[in-house]
C-alpha cells in the first residue's frame, strides 16, 4: 500500500486516507487561453513509468494538498512537499539524483 507523510502536519498516511489530485506543476490555463491550450490543460496529462510528481490531499486528516514525487513503477516515494512551492525543494531533487545519477528537474519543466 503506498504511504505518503504529509508535510503539513506529518502524519505518515495510507492512501485510503488521500485523495490523488492528478499530475503536479502545470501551468493552469485561464481567462484568456486559447481553446488549444485549454484542451491540452484539461485533457493532456503525462502517465510516465518512473519518476512522477504528483498531487495530493490529505482527505482523512488536516485537509491540505501537497505534491509528492515517486516512482510509478516501484511505489518509491522520494518524499513531499508543500502544494505551494514552485518546484521540488533541493534536498528532495539531490535525493533524486543520488538515486538517479544524470536525472535532471529541467526535464520536467
């Protein structure tokens, strides 16, 4: 069963416990958009084998979203961090790598 902990208020939890809110860091298309990029916003996701950055609420506990990073194959969970931030934190991305040599957060931009 996967488990993620969730940074806002630490809980290591089950996914019964969360909610999966999809693909993390797009850019959200909006007023103004063109019906190409709203189409591609709404409907064209990645669903890679490997590494992934993801969104998630903590339905069952404080409520938050956050985002996590794993590998979709394995279940590895390199860890989460805040919903807010704009890219994954530098401790999180050099967890990556270590673990990934030649993997690079520009990829995924």
């Amino acid at each position: 069963m996967l488990t993620l902990q969730c940074p806002y208020c630490g809980v290591d939890a089950e996914e019964t416990e969360l909610t999966a809110g999809g693909e993390a860091h797009l850019k959200r298309e909006t007023v103004g958009a063109s019906d190409d990029d709203f189409e591609g916003y709404l409907f064209m996701r990645e669903n890679p084998k490997g590494l992934h950055f993801e969104r998630w609420r903590h339905s069952y506990g404080c409520g938050k979203w956050f985002l996590a990073a794993r590998d979709t194959n394995t279940l590895e969970v390199f860890g989460t961090y805040p919903a807010q931030s704009k890219e994954p934190p530098k401790d999180l991305r050099d967890k990556i790598s270590a673990k990934r040599p030649g993997w690079s957060w520009r990829e995924f931009k």
